[in-house]
DNA sequence: GGGATATAGTTGCGTTTGCAACTAAAATCC
DNA sequence: GGATTTTAGTTGCAAACGCAACTATATCCC
C-alpha cells in the first residue's frame, strides 16, 4: 500500500476536506432552518427506502448510513419514536431486528428532500460543469469502493 | 441561486458525500490506532503553526479550523490542558483571547502528519491520477470560496 | 463623553456519537 | 448434542459539539 504523497494530491486534499465540511454544514442549516430533521435522518431513511420491502437488518443500516452499531440503536430509538419507522423481529433470525420504513417515513423523507436536493444544487452542484461531475462521481466511487474493506 | 440539479450532479454527489465519510473515518482510526489526537486537534495545531507567529484569535482560529466559538472554546481549553498551545491576552483588544503554538505543539504535529499523510496518501491519493487531483483540487477550491458566505 | 449597540469569548445545558461491556441467539466443533 | 465461539443488537458511560444566554470590552453616534 503506497503511502508517499504527491503535492499534487496534498493540495487536492486540502481543499477537498474544508469544502466538504463547509457544504455539509451549509445543508444542516437550512434543513434547521427548514425546522427539519438533521441528514442523519434523511441517510436512514434513504436507505429504508431504497431497500427491498423498505427494509433493513439493523448491522446492515448501521453500514450503510455510516454510523456504529450503537450510534444507529440511538438513532433509530429516536426515529421510531418519531413513528417513521418500526423495529420487526427478524423470523429467520432471533438475534436479528428489523428496521421498516412507515408510510409516515416516506412523507418525511418527501418532506426533505427539496431542501435538501436545493443545498446540494447551491453548495456543491452549482460549482461543477457536467463534466465536471461525470469526474468527480466516477473518482469518488473508486475512493468509495477502496475504502470498503479496511487498510 | 439555482435549485435544479441533474441527474449526473446528483449522482456526482451521491458517491462524495458517502466517500467523504469513509475516508474520514479510515483516517481516525488509524490516528487512533497509533495513539494520537483526532484530525480536529491537528486542524487546529496546522492553522497555528502556518500563521504569522504561529498565533491567532480564538475567532479566526475557529472559523479556520471549522468549529462553532464554542466548541473552539472546549477544544482549546483541552490543547492547552496538554500544553501543545497557550491562551495570551491580546495587547489591543481587550476581549480578545490568541491560541498560541508551542514547541510542543509543534512536536506534537510532527507526531501526526506521518500518520495523517499515510491515511491521505491510502485513502484518497492512491485513487486519483495527477490529472485528477489536479482536477479536484479546481473544483474543491471553487466549492470552498462560494461556500464562504452564506446565501 | 456617555448611553446604545456590536463583538469576543466563555459557560450552562441538551444532543449526538463511539467504545467497551453486556445479553441473547446462532453457528461451529468435537 | 453440548460446550465454545461468533454474531446482532443494546446499554453505561464519557467525549465532543452546538445553541442560547451571559460577561466584558470596544465601537458608534448624538
């Protein structure tokens, strides 16, 4: 695994990693000031909804929206609370629950998502041509994909 | 400010953003596997050593190392706890407070940065051509300055 | 120059998160 | 098939952060 480092790369970085912060908390705060649910929301949520029978095993969520196994407990005590998803007991599996997407978790996830799709269009969007972000996705996929299986 | 977003930009978007978060975390736990301090002391310790004096206003110092006042408050009382930067009154302002960088400080950034470059270098560089961090280092600085002020 | 306003930084408090330890249910192994 | 190991999820606890309120100093404006 090479581990030397190009000054061309270093400046790539260095600008890619506070730009990324700077978006991401653009976002959070027109969601806030949407009196909308954070992108932790949206990125459970996401991933209910995109999933087979909106549904997921917790492990699976856990990994898929980026958080620890007990971050994601947290997170979804939260989110069932809120009723925009309930935990099942998994029939194959006794260790195993269940996260599924209510109808009500649809609504709040349609409920976000233009202001969320706005921000990504103002903050992130608007500064890429198309080819531009032809780029950046199959770039960041491969970093993506790299990054799966540690070191 | 344009609020559309196409199919490619939000596919662009749909593999940084989760990408973003991968590495981020690839890189923490190496620091944290080597027994050194997270990214955000290092943010901080960087923005010190490369300003003139190796000193600046609490303020800016937030607003550089990405953090609300607050939480710049939280984390400077804990670096100065270590002893790797030191509060001094400001001699023309009154209110306000500099974070200075010691010797320490600096010998502590020295510890980082060969594991930091390496999670760099494993993480993000080995995925890019030059052409393309020369790419993303464009694009990235671009999002970085628009996102400067809000709205 | 003195009262209103703005700015710098800190503090109280609540939220979110992760690590390590724990419980319970598979899966493995002899 | 019963003991051991692994896996899934949760919980105790502490770290880190932000917002709003607060204190102290500076600036503005008449």
């Amino acid at each position: 695994m090479k581990t030397e480092l190009s000054k061309t790369h270093l400046e790539a970085w260095r600008r890619y990693y506070p730009s990324f912060w700077r978006v991401y908390a653009a976002i959070e705060a027109d969601l806030d000031a949407a009196k909308l649910p954070s992108l932790s929301w949206y990125d459970v949520l996401y991933q209910l909804y995109m999933a087979p029978e909106r549904r997921l095993r917790m492990s699976e969520l856990a990994r898929s929206a980026l958080l620890s196994r007990s971050g994601l407990t947290r997170l979804v005590d939260r989110l069932e609370k809120e009723g925009v998803l309930a935990r099942k007991a998994c029939p194959t599996d006794g260790r195993a629950q269940h996260a599924e997407l209510t109808d009500k978790g649809v609504a709040v996830l349609r409920k976000i998502w233009p202001v969320y799709r706005a921000g990504i269009a103002k903050y992130f969007a608007a500064h890429l041509s198309e080819a531009e972000a032809r780029q950046v996705a199959t770039i960041f996929g491969r970093v993506f994909d790299a990054a799966e299986c540690k070191e």
